[in-house]
C-alpha cells in the first residue's frame, strides 16, 4: 500500500536552490501497520521514518541514500516493523555468528537510539 506523507524537516529545495515547499514523498507501508505517532511519541513500529529514507546506520550497510531502508523488516506476528540491524544484522553484513550478532544488535540498538521515542517530524496526508 502506498501513502503520501510531509516532512517539514525536509524541504524541497526551489530551482534556485532556496528552500521551498515540505517535500511530499509517497512511501509504501504495510497495510496492517500501526498508526504512526506524534513525534516524541513511543515507537510502535510504523515504520513511517525508515520507509522514507534509510537513517546513517541504514545507509552505511545497505549503500543507499533514498528511498526504503533495505534493512526495515516487517514482522507479522507482531504487527509492526523492526529495524533489522537490531533483529538480525548478520543477514545484512553476511555475518553468521551468534554472538557477534548479539554484539552488533546491541551497537545498532544504540546507534539508532532505539526505544528512545518517535523522532520522526513527518506526517501522514492520505
Ligand atoms: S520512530 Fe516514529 S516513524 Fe519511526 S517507526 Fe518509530 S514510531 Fe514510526
Ligand atoms: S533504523 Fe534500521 S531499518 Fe530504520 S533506517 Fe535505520 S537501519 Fe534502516
């Protein structure tokens, strides 16, 4: 399913290269995902922020700047998205240790401030 959202903090940028506009993006979301919070929120895993754009650990491991994060997992037991350089970073670094995945969760867990709230500025239009 697809969605269009605005980030105010990210903002198109005029011909001229002056701010402008909020940028609108459209984005595909899973259709059972959870209502995306207001920023500072509690994370419930709407996965609207990884979606628009991979943050700079998604970056570093997936070698994209735009578009879906090609780590952001849905998980349908749970009904929500988990970021998977928590859940499972060896898939992503072709690692296939168990304690290194540990190790490595417990570093992307911080580096992604996880559990630390919705930082997330962007909202749902459709
Ligand atoms: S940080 Fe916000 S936008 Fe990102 S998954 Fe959590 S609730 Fe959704
Ligand atoms: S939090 Fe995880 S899934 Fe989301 S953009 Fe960052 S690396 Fe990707």
């Amino acid at each position: 399913m697809l969605r269009s959202l605005i980030s105010p903090s990210a903002r198109c940028k005029n011909s001229d290269n002056r701010i402008g506009m909020p940028a609108l993006q459209t984005i595909p979301i899973h259709p059972d995902a959870p209502d995306k919070p207001a920023w500072g929120g509690a994370c419930n895993g709407c996965g609207v922020c990884c979606a628009a754009e991979p943050c700079p650990v998604g970056v570093l491991v997936t070698g994209r700047r735009r578009g879906t994060c090609r780590a952001l997992q849905w998980h349908d037991t749970d009904r929500r998205y988990v970021c998977g350089m928590v859940s499972s970073p060896g898939r992503y670094l072709g690692l296939d240790h168990h304690w290194l995945n540990m190790a490595l969760s417990a570093v992307a867990r911080r580096l992604i401030s996880a559990g630390s709230g919705c930082d997330s500025d962007a909202e749902l239009v459709d």
